[in-house]
C-alpha cells in the first residue's frame, strides 16, 4: 500500500471519526497509519486486542481495522468481546491469511467488510466509508428509538391501556366500554396520549410504536416503560 500525495487528501466528515488499526505486525501498522493519516483520516495503532480494549473511552464516531491472526485474543474474538462490551464500532476485517469459512463467521458477527492484504487504496476506503455511514445510520436509529421509548415513559396506567386499545384500532366507545369508564374520559386519555407521544396522527403513532417494536396487532404482552403517574 502506497500513501497518496498530500495534496489528495479526503474530505472527511464533520465529527472527525477514527480509524482504530489493531495489527500485530508492526510494519503493517506503520504502513496503515501513514496511509490513512495522508489521506485525511484521524487514526490510532495498536500492537494487540488487549491494547485496544486498555483504551478508553471507545466510543464517538469511528471504526475498527482489524486483523484476525493475532497472538492472544485474535481478532474474531475481539469483535465478539466488543459486541458484548457494548463497544459500538463497526469493523472491517483486514488480514493476510484469509478463508472463506473466516470470512463468513466475520460477517456473521456483523463485520462491514472481510479483506484481504494487500488491498487496493481504493478498496480500503471504500469499506471505512461504508463502516462510517452504518455507524451514523445507527446511531440516528439508537437515538429515535430512546427518544420514542422515553415518551412511552411518561404515559400513567391508563393511558397505556388506552394507547394499546387505539392501536388495535378499537372506536372510543368500544375503548369505554372495554375498560369500564365513559366515553369522555376516553377522548381525555386519548389526546394525552398523542400529546405525551408527540405524535400529530394515528398513523403518526402507529409508526412511532412499529419503530420501537409495539405490535398490539398480534397477542399483547409487550412491558411499557413504566412512569410515575398514577393511572386516571
């Protein structure tokens, strides 16, 4: 791998991601960092998993470029050690002595990429670029989902009930009649719920509730977050 000349260098996102290299051979790490540094990206080496997992914090935007044949913990076992840490890195797989049984469990733990060295620049980029955009796409999904479940929160007992009874697309009155109380209280409980939630619509709602996986089409069962306030 040869480093462009300086004055090609990469427009790179606003947050500035990392590149984390984790390679044992120490030719290769130089190389890599030379690489990506002259091409626009911020980047950190590191010898071993261990000396990756010893920097903190591993968070923000960024990814991985790993290898798998590594004294120690290889690199298919860190990724796993990431996942169940809760580290949120995507990773590309870069090694030099590859198969495809290797490569399939890679992309199994949900790896972006499986290279192999030597890659072409190109080829690189292209699976960093890629790492980063999943990385921001779920992020925004990670963010949507604890706004909406934060909203699902703040609703009392009875406007739980209500919500659920909505979804299933029942009319006030059959909402009244299921839960014991008239049809005035219904309405109220109705519109604190579109309110607490944030939601214009009924379909609005329906798809605020299908994002965070609420399904009250099928057999209820599904725990609401539960709030403080007493049920009306």
């Amino acid at each position: 791998m040869q480093a462009q000349p300086a004055g090609n260098t990469r427009s790179m996102p606003e947050t500035h991601p990392i590149i984390f290299v984790v390679d044992d051979d120490a030719a290769v790490r130089h190389s890599l960092m030379r690489l990506l540094r002259s091409s626009g990206w911020n980047a950190e080496a590191f010898a071993s998993a261990d000396e990756f997992l010893a920097r903190a914090p591993l968070s923000g935007s960024g990814c991985v470029l790993l290898d798998v044949q590594m004294p120690g913990m290889n690199g298919l076992e860190l990724h796993q050690r990431m996942a169940e840490a809760g580290i949120c890195l995507p990773v590309v797989f870069l090694t030099g002595k590859g198969d495809i049984p290797m490569s399939v469990h890679a992309m199994k733990l949900g790896a972006v990429d499986f290279l192999v060295k030597p890659v072409a620049e190109d080829v690189l980029f292209l699976a960093l670029d890629q790492a980063i955009l999943r990385q921001t796409a779920e992020a925004a999904s990670r963010h949507q989902y604890d706004r909406i479940m934060a909203r699902l929160a703040r609703l009392s007992e009875r406007e739980r009930e209500v919500l659920e009874q909505v979804l299933l697309g029942r009319l006030n009155k059959q909402i009244a009649y299921d839960l014991g109380i008239v049809e005035k209280t219904v309405k109220a409980h109705r519109g604190r719920v579109m309110e607490k939630m944030e939601a214009a619509t009924i379909v609005e709602l329906v798809h605020l509730c299908d994002a965070v996986g609420i399904e009250f089409s099928q057999p209820a069962g599904f725990e609401f977050p539960l709030s403080g306030a007493a049920a009306g």
